[in-house]
C-alpha cells in the first residue's frame, strides 16, 4: 500500500530536462544576494480527503514534522523548507496531476509519496522526466522498483524512484506463513478490490498459502466504494472456508468484516498495510476482534527512536494516523532533506539540483526513526521488517514480528 510561486518550466515539457531559473540564493523577492534564505518545497502526494484520507493525512503529518526539525536544526544552512502536499483522492488520474504540477515549480527538490501504488503507476514517469527524486512511504507492489516481470527478470523502470516501505512479495508471503503454520488456517476464501496493490498482495498470499499446503476455498473482487458485501458474504459462508484474506484498503474491509460477523460467519478476516488503521477498528467495532493485519516494520510505538515524533505529532494536533506510515514518511522526507544538504551549499541551488539529488538519494544510509534509511539497487529499501497484527480487545496488538525471505 499509504502525501504537494509556480513557474512553468518550459523545459521540462519540451526535453524533460530542467533548468533552474537562478543559480544563486534566492528569496522570495527574486534577490539574488539577499540574505534572506532560499525556500525549498518538499511535496507531498497522497488521499488527504475521501477514500483512504486518515492514512494519507498520516504521511502529510510524518512530512511536516520532518520539516519542522530540519528548520528548527538549521539541518541545511541557508535553507528554509516547506511543505506543499496534494490531494490525489487515491485516484491515478489526480496522482498524475499533481506529479506534473509539482515538476512545475522549481522550488520543489524532492516528493513524498503516494500512498496508493495504483497511483504511483501514473506519477513516476512524470518525475523520472524531470529528474525529480520521489521516494514513497507505502508502496508495496513489487513491479514499482523491478519491472512488470520481476518475479523472473528484475530491472528497475525509473531511477528517480524509492520507497522505504518493503514490497508485497514479502508481505503476502509473511502473511500466508503465519495463517499456515502459526493460525493453523488451512482453507482460505481469498478476495481483493481489483487495484493494483490490493489484487498484487492477493495473489502473492494465495501462491504462499498454497504453496505452503493449504487450500482455497473460493475467490471473489469487489470494487472501491461499495458497501453491501451481501452476495460476496454468502459465497463465504456457503464455502466453509476457516479464514478470509482481503486485498485492499480499509474502507471496504472494515463494512465486509462487519457483515461477514453479522451473518454468521464467525471467521477472520485478515489483510495487508491498506487496512492498518485505528480506522478500521472504529468502524467496524466489536465485529473487527480477531482480525489480522500485515504491515510494514515494527510498531512505531514501540520504538524509542519514535517517541519524540509521536510526542511532536500529537502535541501539534495533526489529524490522520501516525502509526502506519507516518514514521517511513519522516524518514522518507528525512533521506530528501539530507539528500539537499549535499547539494545545496549555503542557500546556493545549482542548474541540475534535482539530478544530483537523486544520486545522493541513491546513497542514503542512516538510521531513521523507524529503522535503518538504506536503499538497494532497485531503490527498494533494505529494511524488510514486517509485523502481524491482531485486534485485542478494541486495539491493533503487534503479535509477531520479524523478516521473511520467501
């Protein structure tokens, strides 16, 4: 699985190279030798309303805190930072929108984000043209970084992109090993929302659950926005299936999980990232007890190099949910803003800034709040922690943690 002073660079729409309008400090005056310091925009994509809003308003968040530090630290001389972040509504068409309006404004040296890797789909040709570094905290579909046949040939399609959130072949496959061998689940109704992250991880979980010994007792898609899951809820039931495993977002899962339990069929429902939010229990209440969730890394609050975040994210009364992304989007926006120290001197922005920022970005190894900030060959990161949780009495438990290599 889950966030944005223009001028159009004529250059960049013509022979996608990009040409800053000054190489100097610049204010906002335009005075070259102000002593005032130069502004840098960090954007942010992301769904900030509608579907999957709590989750994107947690990596607008994570973002905005990172950029507070950097000014409040003066991470990088002569430099203030800001944040532009853009509504894609979790819709590709809108994602590719606000990549291009991004790639406009030459003030903009680095993006965070998608959360939807359906969307990332249709915004990393946009930045790759135009040099722009683009390093999302929660896309999870392996072809991203490897290509659409990676599971036989990997090659990497952009090199502008990155991610700090691992990929979903080793998120399905985490996830299948624990319904097998740890739940004891041996038939499994398998559903998914038709996208691109959600029909990835289905299939990924099938082929490890399958491959482990188990069966499937039945297979059905939904689509984004519905809500009677009435017919599907039959199918279930009907298949005596022990386990449902769900490719998607919460905003269908937690009405399926609902009605599943009200009609009788007192088995768990268990998913990726794309459900783990406080969200899904709020909605779905006690129905939701049981259920299980894959999702990136450790538990943000249980890591010590979290807790000042988590204290700074609360104190400042940002909305969404911190816990799922939010730590990889501080890092994220973190690898960019260091990535900029090296190539911004005293304020001084040079004519192939962003170019050489993807190369620094490239070169990022540091520990960040959610764990080690390193990225491979392929701009995958190299942290592959994942973590299984279970809703405990109103509440996500982490209940096994570690890494999986297939």
């Amino acid at each position: 699985m889950r966030q944005r002073s223009l001028v159009i660079l004529t250059s960049v729409l013509t022979t996608g190279a990009l040409t800053l309008t000054a190489c100097g400090s610049r204010d906002d005056s335009g005075d070259s030798n102000s002593n005032a310091k130069t502004e840098i925009i960090i954007g942010v994509d992301a769904p900030l309303t509608g579907a999957n809003s709590a989750t994107g308003l947690g990596i607008q968040g994570g973002v905005q805190i990172a950029v507070d530090d950097a000014n409040k630290n003066n991470t990088v001389p002569g430099v203030t930072f800001k944040v532009q972040a853009l509504d894609d509504k979790a819709i590709p068409a809108s994602g590719q929108q606000n990549a291009t309006q991004l790639v406009q404004n030459e003030k903009v040296l680095g993006v965070v984000g998608p959360l939807n890797s359906g969307v990332a789909t249709q915004m990393q040709q946009v930045f790759d043209t135009a040099n722009l570094v683009e390093i999302s905290p929660s896309n999870t579909a392996p072809e991203l970084t490897q290509g659409k046949n990676w599971q036989t040939e990997k090659v990497r399609p952009f090199k502008t992109y990155f991610r700090t959130a691992t990929t979903d072949a080793l998120q399905g496959g985490f996830a299948a090993d624990y319904a097998y061998n740890t739940l004891k689940k041996t038939n499994v109704f398998v559903v998914d929302d038709k996208q691109t992250y959600g029909a990835g991880l289905a299939k990924l979980f099938k082929a490890g659950f399958t491959g482990s010994g188990g069966k499937v007792a039945g297979e059905d898609h939904v689509n984004t926005g519905d809500t009677d899951f009435s017919a599907l809820v039959t199918k279930i039931k009907d298949s005596k299936a022990d386990l449902v495993y769900y490719g998607g977002q919460y905003d269908e899962s937690e009405k399926l999980t609902k009605q599943l339990k009200d009609g009788g069929v007192d088995i768990p429902l268990f998913g990726g990232d794309g459900m783990f939010t406080p969200t899904y229990i709020e909605t779905a209440g006690d129905t939701s007890e049981g259920d299980l969730v894959t999702s990136v890394g450790a538990p943000v609050d249980s890591l010590p190099s979290a807790a000042d975040f988590i204290k700074k994210y609360k104190a400042a009364g940002l909305k969404g949910d911190y816990g799922t992304y939010g730590g990889y989007s501080y890092d994220a926006a973190t690898a960019i803003i260091k990535a900029i120290g090296n190539v911004v001197k005293d304020g001084k922005i040079p004519d192939d800034a962003r170019a050489k920022i993807v190369d620094e970005v490239q070169k990022t190894d540091f520990e960040g709040i959610a764990g080690p900030v390193a990225f491979d060959e392929y701009g995958d990161t190299t942290n592959k922690q994942l973590t299984v949780y279970q809703v405990v009495d109103g509440k996500w438990k982490a209940v096994k943690s570690g890494t999986f290599n297939g």
